[in-house]
C-alpha cells in the first residue's frame, strides 16, 4: 500500500510555473542562436529596424517640405510684389533686375539649407522617397553589415543615438550570423566538392593518384631500395597531409587504382583549391552584375561589377548605389515593400557576405594545410639527410 501511495504521489507532482516558464525560456534562446534561428534574427532586428528609422526619419523629412512650400509662397509673393513695384512707379530694369537676384540669392542659400537638413527635392507630402520601407531596410542592413554607402543617413538627434544604439547590437549579431552560415556553407561545399570532384569513379583523379604514388614509390626506392622503400612509404603517408586525404589504392600493371569497399576518407578533412574558391566570388560578383544591369538603366557592366566588389568587401565608397527602382516611391504596398528589385539587393547582399565568409574560410584552411606539408616535407628531407 505504502508503494502505491508513493507512486500515486510521484505522478500527480507538476513543475511549478516558474520552472516551466524558465525551461521555454531557455530553449527558445537555445532556438535564436542556432543556424535557422540566426537567420531569423538577423532579418527580423533588420526589419524591426526598418519600421523605427522609418518613423523617426520620415517625419523629420515631411515637416522639411512643408517648410520649403510655405518659404516657396512667400519668395514667390515677393517677385510678385517686385514686379507690381516696376510697373507702377517705373522702376528702371535695372534695379529691378539687382531686386530680383536679392530674392533668389536669399531663396537659394534657404534651399541649400533645407537640402542639408535631407530635402530631396521634390514636393510629395505622403511620403518620403528616401525613407520608404525599402530604403530604411537597405539602411538598415549597411549599418549592421558595415558597408554605409551614405547616400541616406539620419538627420534628427534621435535617429544619430538611435542609429549608434542599433549598431552596437547589430553588428556582434550579424558577424555571428556570418561565422555561423559561413561554417554551414564551408561543410556543405565540402561535402560537394568532396563527393562530386573527388568521387572514386572519376578517372582523371583517380590517375593523379596513381601518378603522384608512383613518383614516391620510385624516389624513395632509388634512396634506399627496394627492401626499405616499402617501409619508407608507409612512413611518408603517415607523417605527410595529403591535401585530399587519398584513400590507400593499389597500383595495377597499366598504372589504374583499385579501391577496397572498405576504405574511405573523412569528407570535413578534403580542403578546396584556392582556384576553386576565388572563381566562386568571381562568378558571384559577375552574376551580380549582370542583374544589377538589368535594374539599373545607366549602370555599364563595369559600373555594376564594381559596385558589387565594393559592397560584399563593406568598402561602400557610396558613388555608387541602388537607384530609384530600389527605394521604391510608390505609397501601395506591393510597389513600397515588395518590390523585386529591392528584395534581390537585400538577399545578393546578406547571401553574398556569407559566401564571401565561406570562401575564406576554405581559402584559410588550404593555407594553413600546404604550410604544414611544406614543413613536414622539409623536415622529412631534412631527417633522411641525416
């Protein structure tokens, strides 16, 4: 009875709710920082940032407008009041010419002070051109990636402190979004170029293999013979990285490799050609490009090219930059946030800075991989010297 009661008891106790709640707590942290949830991190900071500066900046640039059009009103009341002033006490041309100038120098330096303040010229009061849904997102994204094109930056106390505060955090999260996806690119590229360059069945490695084995075999047998040469090979594969890691073969009589069932070789380990990963960012780029042509009327091949190079490094000189067709000054929704073009800048660029990540990270390890051959191999030479 007492055994009953004990197990009736053990079932019926529950979790308390701060428990619960601290348990949910931690998986969904444990959700945001893994790979899927990186991503979702990063696109949503960038979008949550998209409506704030929005909200701060368009403001800022509505109430600009609105006190061009009433300096427009009363400059354009006063050549009004000029030229009733000649007709009806016969001012000579002259003076009423030097008048004139007085008004429009004075309406000019107003201009270029309302265009210092973010004035872009023109005179639609719903919205604002420059920061559109789309062209905040864009800003959005060139803070925390680093690139800051400046064509758009924050004109109000608020958006500057709102801006360094958004960066503060941003840009830890973006370069942990990069870390993080340029890893997973890295493995998977691998895995590729492990299984679909390097396959068993593909003769053109496979009589590389067989080449470079035969050229050992016969080194180390012209220094010590052909008693020690086995022993020697045995010694050369185990202290010498081969930057494919090759699986052991057998060398026919007509120079072939036959493979065992058995063997195989740890994918992670296989490390990419340095030419393998600088024609993946250089078709990258070009593809880019190409694209980027389509969308911009005035942008050449090279011009495209070049701004491509120059946003997926972060240099972001600015002379450059996504054109009207980007922003979007359309106030629907689909012409103001779903604008294709403005969709494809977003991804070319977040995309393109992890493959950029990922290369390097490739580029990386085949340094490091034929420095510690190189020194192997030098030490061996060294050691059979002796």
């Amino acid at each position: 009875m007492e055994r009953r009661r004990s197990v009736r008891r053990q079932r019926k106790y529950k979790r308390p709710w701060f428990k619960k709640c601290k348990e949910y707590v931690r998986q969904f942290i444990a959700f945001l920082f893994s790979n899927v949830g990186i991503i979702m991190l990063v696109v949503g900071y960038t979008i949550a940032g998209s409506f704030i500066f929005q909200a701060i900046e368009s403001h800022h640039i509505l109430e600009i407008k609105g006190q061009v059009w009433r300096n427009r009103t009363i400059y354009a009341q006063k050549l009004y009041n000029l030229s009733r002033k000649m007709n009806e006490e016969d001012m000579k041309r002259e003076i009423f010419h030097k008048n004139v100038m007085i008004v429009l120098e004075e309406y000019q330096k107003i201009i270029v002070n309302f265009s210092r303040r973010g004035y872009d010229g023109t005179d639609d009061e719903d919205s604002s051109a420059q920061w559109s849904f789309a062209g905040a997102f864009l800003y959005s994204l060139t803070v925390i990636t680093t690139i800051g094109y400046g064509n758009i930056f924050p004109r109000t106390p608020q958006g500057k402190i709102t801006t360094i505060v958004y960066a503060i955090i941003g840009m830890p999260l973006f370069l942990l979004y990069l870390s993080n996806i340029g890893d997973i690119m890295a493995r998977s590229f691998k895995w590729i170029y492990a299984n679909c360059c390097l396959c068993r069945w593909c003769p053109g490695v496979a009589k590389r293999r067989a080449e470079r084995r035969i050229r050992r075999e016969q080194r180390l047998s012209l220094e010590y013979g052909s008693e020690e040469s086995e022993q020697s090979s045995e010694t050369w594969e185990v202290s010498i990285p081969v930057p494919q890691l090759q699986p052991r073969a057998s060398i026919g009589s007509e120079g072939a490799t036959s493979y065992t069932e058995d063997e195989e070789y740890d994918v992670q380990s296989v490390t990419v050609p340095l030419t393998i990963c600088l024609l993946i960012m250089v078709g990258y780029i070009c593809g880019g490009a190409l694209l980027f042509c389509e969308w911009e009327e005035y942008w050449s091949f090279l011009d495209a090219s070049y701004f491509c190079f120059i946003s997926l490094s972060t240099i972001g000189f600015g002379d450059l930059v996504p054109g009207d067709k980007i922003y979007g000054r359309g106030v629907s929704f689909y012409k103001d946030v779903l604008e294709l073009s403005f969709v494809f800048c977003s991804i070319y660029l977040m995309l393109g800075m992890a493959l950029i990540a990922m290369c390097f990270n490739l580029m990386q390890e085949e340094v490091i991989h034929k420095i510690r051959s190189t020194i192997q191999t030098i030490k061996y030479i060294l050691r059979c010297n002796r």
